[in-house]
C-alpha cells in the first residue's frame, strides 16, 4: 500500500492544477474501485479527491498487502489440496478399477471438492468405474 501511497503523491504534484480536477476526481474514483476489487471485505468510503485517497490510505491501520498475500497463500492451499485429493482418489480407482480411461481421469479433476469427497465411500458399493463416475457426466452416486 505504500507504493500506491507514493504514486498518488506523485499524481498530486503532477495533477495539481485547477483544469485537471476532472482528471484527478476520475483518477481516485478507478483508485477506489481497486482498492475496494482487492479488498472486498474492506469498507472504503466513496472519494473523489486524490488527496482523500492519500489520506485514507495513509490513516489504515490493515497492511492490506499482507491481507492480499495471505488471501493469495490462502487461495493456493485450497487448490493444492483439491489436486492432491484428485490425485488420491485417481490412485484408489485405479486400485479398484484398473487403469482409469481418460473421460474418468478427467471427470474427477473438474468435479467439485464435494464430490471428490463422496466417491471414495461409493467405491466399494460401485460394480464399475461408469456406474461410479457416470460415462455421460452423471455421477451414480
């Protein structure tokens, strides 16, 4: 957040003229949109003023950088845990089916995280890796 601290500092001293108000008004609205894509959990008032947005920025207490970062860490997680359970559970239908054709291979990596935890109870009740998955998209279960 300091660098964009600094770029509307910069801004400020370039956009200080009276005939660019409009510029500098259209420029802390798009910077509060940002903010508030980045942030969406984060009240951030409505500013039209660069030097309101200077100054809000530099009155928060939230390291919103660490915030994003840590979202993103979080968000990565999430995903790395999907790809290691979709690889499990391609590991126990091979065990239990043989080889996994690839329609099955890739009906389980763009199924749900949900569904993913459903099939590995269903695998001892299912007579085939269709009546299972569901060859048309439909799983069985």
């Amino acid at each position: 957040m300091q660098s964009l601290q600094a770029i509307i500092a910069e801004l400020l001293t370039w956009l200080r003229l009276d005939d660019q108000t409009a510029l500098r008004r259209n420029l802390s609205r798009w910077i509060v949109r940002l903010i508030r894509h980045r942030a969406p959990r984060e009240q951030v008032p409505e500013l039209t003023d660069l030097l309101e947005v200077s100054t809000m920025l530099a009155k928060r207490d939230i390291d919103w950088s660490a915030k994003w970062k840590q979202l993103g860490r979080e968000e990565g997680l999430e995903q790395g845990s999907k790809k290691q359970a979709v690889a499990l559970l391609q590991r126990q239908l091979g065990k239990r089916f043989g080889s996994l054709p690839d329609w099955a291979a890739q009906r389980v990596e763009l199924t749900s995280v949900e569904q993913i935890g459903e099939w590995p109870e269903a695998i001892f009740d299912a007579p085939s890796l269709e009546a299972l998955l569901g060859q048309d998209g439909r799983s069985a279960s």
